[in-house]
C-alpha cells in the first residue's frame, strides 16, 4: 500500500489528529528518541503507531493530554483493545540495505513488555519499561528536592526507547509488536539508518515522513481519490476526528449519518424526511466508494450532491423552529489578546444589531439601532421576554463602549452607562487607551443589568492595558457597582438556567501568564465566586462565550488561545465528570486543536468558532470564519451538531456576523436571593469561611501534621501602578511593576492564621472583598499545600468547603460527631508569632533585617563564605542578597512563566519552604545559633508567599531613582 504526501497535511502537533508524531518531526518540536545526543541519522522516517496494517489494538484517545505540562504523549494511540494476544503489525518498505534502529515511544503506567518480530521471527523483547516524564518543567529545575508526583495514568508522560537493531535488505518487511496480554499506549515507530535514503525515495506503506522530503509539496486528496488503505484506516478514527483528513468544507459522512439517525430517534414525525435523507446519503457513499480514483469531475459532482443532503438534512432540525433570528454585524475584532477586545480589537467601526426573517438563508435582513449606524456594537443580550435588546456600543475609536437599551420594535432606545468627568481626568493623566469600556451587558432575572467595565481602574500585570471587572446596575443604569477584586480581566458573562453567572476569569495566583482563562461562576450578587472548569488544565488556554444548555448540567465554550482574537474550537464542558481534568471536556469540532498562548495553526486550515448558542446539547448555532483566520468580513452565522456537521444559515460578504440569538421569549431563571448584610460602623467587612476537613484531597500529608491556616491576599496592579512603573522604568521583564525576580506577579498580604483542629476542621471570620487564598501549615508554620487560586466573599456571606484540593463535587465523609471547630465560636484570625496584625510581605522589611542581624557577618564583604554574598547592596531593581537566593536555587519558588507555567496542581510539599536549601541552612549549625522563633517564621512565611520582593506597588523601585525621598518605601502597613 502507498499512502499519499496528502497525509503531511493532515498532520498537526499536539492534536486530536492521528498523525501528529509525524508532525512532532515537521515543526521541529520532536520529543527526543533514546539517544537523540548522537549525530543525526543519515536516514529516518516515522510510523504513527495506530496506522498499523493488520492487528486488534484499539486506536483511542487520551482524555488527559491537556491536563499537564508533563503529559507528553499525544491523543490518538495504538492501545489495549481488550483483546488477547494484543498484536499490531506494519508492512514498512526500506528504501537501502542497512542495519536499522528502531525506536519506540509509548506510555506504560505498569510493566508490558512487548515481543518485537521480524518477518514473523523474534527480534527482541522492547517496551518494558514503566514511563513517566522525563524532566520537571522549568520552573522546578533549580530546585534539587523535585520529585515527580506519584504515579497515576494520566501523570506518566510518552518515552522513547531503543527497541532493537535490526539488519535489514532493501524492500518489504513486516514489523510486529505482540504480547500476551493488554499493551501498552504506544505512539510512534522510528526507523534510523545509517546509510541515506535515495533522494527520489518516497515513504510507502506506514511510514509517513522523511526529513529530507520536508519541503517537498503537500497534496490534499479530495474525497474519493485516496488510497483504500488510507480510508481503511481512517475508518479506525471516532467518526468527528475523520474530519480533519477530508478538505475543509467536505462532507463527513460518518458524522452525517450519526446526525440524521440521532433525529429519527430523538425527533421522530417531526423530523418526516430523515429515512429518505439517510437513504440518500447510503446511496451516496456507495457512488464515492465506486468513483475511488475516477475522474475528478465525477467525484466532484458526488460531494456536491452531498454538500447539497447536509444542508438540507441539517436545516431541517426540529429545532430550528423559530422564525427570527437577533445577531449583531462587525468587522471582525483585531484584538492582540483574550482578554483586550476593548483595548486594541475596536478599531473599525461600522455595523447594527440586525434581526433574520425568515429564519433561512435568503430572509431579509433589517437594522435594529439604524439610528446609531457608523459606530461599533459590541455584545448584546437579549431580555428574558424578547421585547428588549441591552447591548454595548461606541461612537467613534476615541470613545469608550457604554451601555445601551431599544426595544425589539426598535422603540425607547436609551443610553444607561454615561460619560463622567472623572474618566475625563483620567484620560488626561494615564493616556488615552485608560478610558472607561463597559461592555458584555447581560440581564439578570432580579432584573437589574450585569457588565463587564474597566472602572475598576485595574490593569493587566504584564503590560498597562486595562481589565474589565464584572459590574452590576439597575435597570435604569442607577447604583453602578463592581462585584469583584480580581487583580485581571473578568469577561463574557451569561446566566445559567440556575440563576447563576457563568463567566471568564483570568488569573494567576502562583501560575504563569497565560493560559488560565478558565470558567467561574457567582450569584448576581457577586457572592458564591465558584471555579466551574480549568482552572488547572494547561490547554486550551482559555475557555470564553460560555453559556449553560437548555435542560442540560452542561455548558458550551470556545477553547480560545491567550494571544490573538478569542475563538477556536467549540467545547463542550460536563464538570459533573471532573473539574480538574480534560475528562469533562469534549472537542465538537476536533479538526481544530485547543490553542495555547498562540492561535493554533488548524485555524489557518479549518476555520475558527466563535459565540455558540445552544439549543441543546446536539444543536448549535454559532459564527464561524472560513480560512483565511479571522479575517474582517469572514464570520457567517452557522448550524453546527454535536458529530462537528456544520451549515451555513447567513453570511453578509461586506461583514462578519456574531452572536446568533433565537429572537424569542426564554425561561427566566430562579432569582437568587441577595445577601442581606448592614455595616456596623467602623468596623471592617466580614465574611466566614468553615472547612469540614483540610485532609480530603491532601495527598500524603500525616493527620495532626497541619495545625494552622495562613490567610493570604494576593494584591494586583492599578492604573496608577501601572502607569507610574512604566514612566519610572520599574518593570521586570513580564511584571510591567516589578514584585519579584521571576517568581510571582501579585503583591501578598497576609491577615493572620487560624487554629485547624485535630479532625482537620476549622471556623474562622476573614475579609470580605478581598482576593483571599490559604496555606496549610505545620506546627513551625511551614506550608504543606498552597491554594493557587483565590476567593472573594461578599459582606455577611458564609462559605464552607469539605477540604484541601478536594473535587467540589465530593460529598462530606461520614464522621462521628460535630466538626470539632462548630463546637467552639467562630475564630478570629489571629496573627502568627512576630506579627502584630496584617501586613504585607516585604523584603526589605522581613527579611533584610535578620541578614543584617545574623549572616552578613559570613556571607559578607570582599570575599563571602561559599561565594554566597548576603549583603544589602542594591541592584537594579532588588538587592544582591535577594538576587543570590534566586538565582542560585536557594529557595523553592514558582516562577512568572508563560503558557503552561505553573497551571496543573502540585502535589503538596512540591515546593516552598520544606523544599527550599536556605530553609534546609537555617535549621541547621552555624546559622541556627541565634535565630529566633518569629525571624525563621518571617522567612519561611517569605518563601511560602512565593519569594516576592516588594510588597507595595508604591514609590519608585529602579535604582536610578536612588536618591529620589519616595524610593523603594516600606509598605504603609510596616511602617
């Protein structure tokens, strides 16, 4: 058999695709075989392990790719097919006479060696190792106490391993892998010769790339023109996943017909024509089958028949049983980031609020604000009854979105969020691009209007562009007020058929940029701020446009990249499943893979999604741009099913369309009581939080051993900061203020430690609207676990968790008795040993001192002992004894990395104080001798907040500004 240079195109790293190994080599981002420091081979190619001619080895999917920075291994794998012997086999045609090494990669989570043959000889025993990741990420190599998490599937990362060498003759052979029993997840065959390969040789049989044909042109088979093996195999693929081997556009017809028969079942006389439909498409794929290899006119005709039965059969769902249809036309947003659609996406102007009637593709098509034409309509909502439009809108690129209200009938148009001379004033000191942007305006069933605005006067930590922060008003536009301290951007709001908010939150407690868009939830009232799903995922980076489904406990999103316009894939999201893992997580479109930081370059080939509007968890309808990406008049207004069948209902040539809407009444969701609290005068703003046990979910950590919780806040940057750090030149590679030397972002506070009682209960009364996160602690005030997420509680609210990291949907163990911590009142937070009350974590105030005081001494002067010097010259931005902890691995930190830095979860005691050698140092003679009890807490407190350097945004910090009365001073709350 012969498999086309067709297949090179298919190919795509890091995806659901079958053929990514292959590609792995192409875009230069190979894992490394055994061995790969040797000279490169004169001769090599690869052999995606699931493309193997005869076997039983089932070719599936591994859910938890996207988990973790150390999953390595790919999607698609030759696995355990429940079958006995497992056996795969491989005609691979050898282009020379030489003696071949065979390197194979694969995941085994236990012991499975595997027989190799030869032409249906033994040739050696491979495999037979249990893999895991081979190197922690980069932000644990400087710390030599790194130790892999324990071993669990989806932990174990795809390794390289020289199988055999294999002398072979010019021509055919058959390679076998077989065992006695379930096999390992095995991905990729590599064959290296010695000897080069002619160079008019092209790869037959099951090898598919060759490093010297790398330029070389690709082709795309149209349907019905590829080789029958190669639709053999594609046939092994779950139906939605053969799409990315067919040409954009062209008919699946597996998922086709998984669509027509799912209507027949679900939908029945209402759905007459679905046995003719299904009788066509057989008829169909009987003439393509037959037309393999024919004439391109005739195959032609063939797919066009079948574009024509798919959107028929499509727009003929049950479901589509409105007449109206609400969208709003734009060109196309040209933002550099998830989150900056208002910073820098805004620039053309032009487009309305629009209403589709009929419902089909040749309805007419009128404005709804023909009043406001020659301006921007950002996103809109429309009201529970369907008689009003709420929407954001701006004049000119030199204004600001505001808020605004018509009537369906186009009536009572009216503007809710207003110009003010404060923006005025703020406009002229930081700039023009710091301006009041409300947008995202959405209402709320106890019918007041909530948006996402910048008046919250916030700015994103790496650069001084400014965060939306969810708002809520009256409906009247009255009583404006922010609902959150999240230090970045709050985005796409939308209300759950519970009454609920779903929502974008970005953030980085303790995480790298990027990469952390994931989905939250709260009450209207800002109160009950809950993590929804991926929070600790590496890809996609972000998850926005989430909406819950009618009838379901599922949600639909796109998968969105951290840089570039936010659209991508469309994804499905069950987090009854898993809040933490990929498992809850279902591409519907998997031809286009989950972006990272960077848009993924399937979007170039297959299109991206944008804005999906449920109508079921089968039925959607959605915007969507054809190649090439993003461009400014290419979304269009598409039906789109659970199988990725998709067809188009309106595109406007001259302009995109989004945010397709039925134009009808919905359900009004439960309104959800607001908390009802009165301040007491003076007196700060309170919440509660109890934990029924902070041993669930703390893998490894001893009963008894966690004696305390520190309450930390994590602190972010103002308009102010920002600006005043970029005037000054205090920024630190991603920090546009400088915090700390590759560690975190956020400035910390901490408010004070509260008992944890022997059955791991505690009761305690903490700071309402502040961005909180805990630390479990032992008896010397050394974190166990870290929290690297944060809540905020509103003013009276009550929250309780059952643990530490435990899965939220975990039901409380059973237990004798009451929680210890109930049967006292409720605790104060109280300060730990040195501490006087709340302050924030400062270098030169925590830390300075006691080197001063105890280790200058040694670790000073011209020539410091162990060429460690401690002392307190400045540098730059810090000083060199904080420079030396860092950068000698001193201390165990989490570093300011992009992408994937940092996002999945740790085991406890993976970093911090327990694994820092400084703390290892001081516990230890000489240096121990006179430190005190509350100056080893003060530093193991410092390492624990994640080693920052200021703990204040204020004055000047770059040592050009030495001489300057406002550099580098103490926060207000050491003073």
């Amino acid at each position: 058999m012969r498999i086309e240079p067709y297949l090179l195109q298919r190919c795509r790293p890091l995806t659901v695709m079958a053929f990514a190994s292959a590609c792995f080599a192409v875009w230069g981002i190979a894992s490394p075989a055994v061995g790969a420091e040797k000279p490169n081979p004169a001769g090599s190619f690869e052999i995606p392990a699931w493309t193997f001619d005869r076997g039983n080895a089932k070719v599936c999917a591994n859910p938890y790719i996207y988990a973790d920075y150390r999953d390595t291994y790919l999607e698609l794998v030759a696995g355990d097919g429940g079958q006995a012997p497992w056996v795969v086999e491989y005609d691979v045609d050898f282009p020379v006479d030489a003696t071949y090494t065979l390197h194979i990669r694969y995941v085994a989570t236990e012991p499975r060696p595997l027989e190799l043959r030869l032409d249906g000889r033994e040739a050696a025993t491979c495999c037979t190792r249990v893999t895991r990741a081979a190197q922690p990420h980069p932000y644990f190599t400087k710390n030599p106490y790194y130790v892999p998490p324990e071993s669990t599937w989806d932990r174990y990362g795809a390794q390289w391993e020289e199988a055999a060498k294999l002398p072979l003759t010019k021509g055919r052979h058959t390679l076998a892998l077989t065992r006695n029993g379930p096999g390992p997840n095995v991905l990729t065959l590599r064959l290296e010769s010695p000897i080069a390969f002619p160079k008019d040789w092209t790869p037959t049989g099951s090898a598919l790339w060759l490093p010297q044909s790398k330029g070389a042109e690709k082709t795309r088979h149209e349907p019905g023109s590829e080789p029958a093996e190669f639709s053999d195999k594609i046939a092994r693929l779950p139906p939605a996943y053969r799409t990315a081997f067919l040409p954009p556009g062209s008919v699946n017809i597996a998922t086709l017909r998984l669509a027509i028969e799912n209507m027949i079942a679900e939908f029945g006389p209402r759905y007459p024509d679905g046995p003719q439909y299904l009788k066509q498409l057989d008829s169909l794929g009987k003439r393509q089958t037959a037309a393999r290899g024919g004439a391109q006119e005739q195959r032609q005709e063939i797919e066009d028949a079948l574009a024509s039965l798919r959107r028929e059969a499509l727009l003929a769902h049950p479901l589509l049983d409105f007449d109206r249809l609400l969208f709003v036309k734009r060109m196309t947003y040209s933002s550099s980031h998830i989150y900056s659609d208002h910073v820098d996406g805004s620039w053309t102007m032009g487009g309305n609020l629009c209403i589709l009637s009929p419902m089909a593709p040749d309805g007419k098509v009128t404005t709804l604000v023909p009043e406001l034409a020659g301006g921007l309509f950002g996103r809109f909502d429309l009201s529970f009854d369907a008689k009003k439009v709420v929407f954001a809108y701006k004049k000119s690129k030199d204004h600001g979105y505001r808020i605004y209200e018509i009537g369906i009938d186009g009536t009572g148009l009216r503007q809710l969020t207003l110009d003010t001379s404060e923006e005025s004033s703020l406009r002229k000191r930081y700039g023009d691009n710091h301006r009041f942007e409300d947008c995202d305006p959405i209402y709320l069933p106890n019918d007041q209007i909530m948006f996402a605005s910048t008046r919250s006067q916030r700015s994103v930590f790496c650069f001084p562009a400014t965060v939306t922060s969810l708002h809520v008003m009256d409906a009247d536009g009255g009583n404006v007020r922010c609902l959150s301290e999240g230090p970045v951007n709050e985005m796409a709001p939308s209300v759950m058929d519970d009454g609920r908010v779903i929502y974008t939150r970005w953030e980085y407690v303790d995480k790298g940029f990027g990469n952390v868009q994931s989905l939250w939830s709260m009450h209207p009232d800002g109160s009950h701020s809950a993590h929804v799903y991926k929070s600790d995922l590496v890809l996609p980076a972000g998850l926005i446009d989430a909406r819950s489904i009618p009838g379901s406990s599922r949600i639909v999103s796109i998968g969105a990249p951290h840089c570039g316009l936010s659209v991508g894939p469309v994804v499905l999201v069950d987090n009854s499943i898993n809040r933490r893992t990929p498992a809850g997580m279902t591409n519907l479109t998997p031809e286009l893979d989950y972006p990272g930081m960077s848009p993924h370059p399937s979007g170039g080939t297959f299109g991206s999604f944008k804005e999906p509007y449920p109508l079921s968890e089968k039925c959607f309808l959605v915007s969507y741009n054809l190649p090439p990406r993003d461009h400014a008049t290419g979304y269009g207004i598409y039906v789109l099913d659970a199988w990725g069948n998709r067809v188009e209902l309106y595109r406007d040539p001259n302009i995109s369309c989004f945010q397709p809407t039925p134009l009808r009444p919905r359900r009004k969701p439960t309104v959800i009581p607001r908390l009802a609290w009165q301040s007491e005068t003076g007196k700060e703003a309170m919440g509660t939080l109890f934990m029924q046990d902070v041993y669930q979910g703390m893998t490894g950590i001893q009963r008894g051993k966690v004696k305390y919780l520190r309450v930390m806040e994590a602190i972010g940057v103002s308009w102010d900061d920002g600006w005043r750090s970029g005037q000054q030149g205090d920024g630190a590679g991603l920090q546009a203020s400088a915090v700390s030397l590759q560690c975190d972002v956020n400035l910390k506070k901490t408010h004070g430690i509260a008992t944890v009682h022997e059955d791991g209960s505690a009761h305690f009364t903490v700071p309402a609207e502040k961005n909180l996160f805990f630390q479990a602690l032992d008896e010397n005030y050394m974190e166990l676990q870290r929290m690297r997420t944060f809540v905020n509680l509103m003013p009276g609210e009550t929250r309780s968790c059952i643990g530490c990291h435990e899965h939220r949907t975990s039901a409380p163990p059973l237990q004798a008795g009451r929680s210890m911590a109930l049967n006292s009142p409720t605790e104060t937070l109280r300060p730990q040993p040195g501490d006087t009350g709340p302050r924030s974590v400062h270098y030169a105030l925590d830390i300075r001192p006691i080197l001063d005081k105890h280790c200058v001494g040694c670790h000073g002067g011209k020539e410091p002992r162990g060429e460690l010097d401690l002392s307190g010259e400045l540098t730059t931005l810090y000083d060199r004894s904080y420079e030396n902890f860092i950068k000698k691995g001193l201390v165990s930190y989490l570093n300011d990395g992009t992408g994937a830095a940092c996002v999945a979860p740790e085991q406890p005691l993976t970093f911090g104080s327990h694994r820092s050698r400084l703390v290892e140092r001081i516990r230890e003679a000489p240096c121990k001798a006179n430190l005190t009890r509350e100056e080893f807490i003060r530093i193991v407190t410092w390492i624990d907040a994640n080693t920052p350097y200021y703990g204040t945004h204020e004055g000047k910090k770059n040592l050009k500004w030495k001489d300057d009365p406002d550099f580098r001073p103490l926060p207000l709350a050491g003073k």
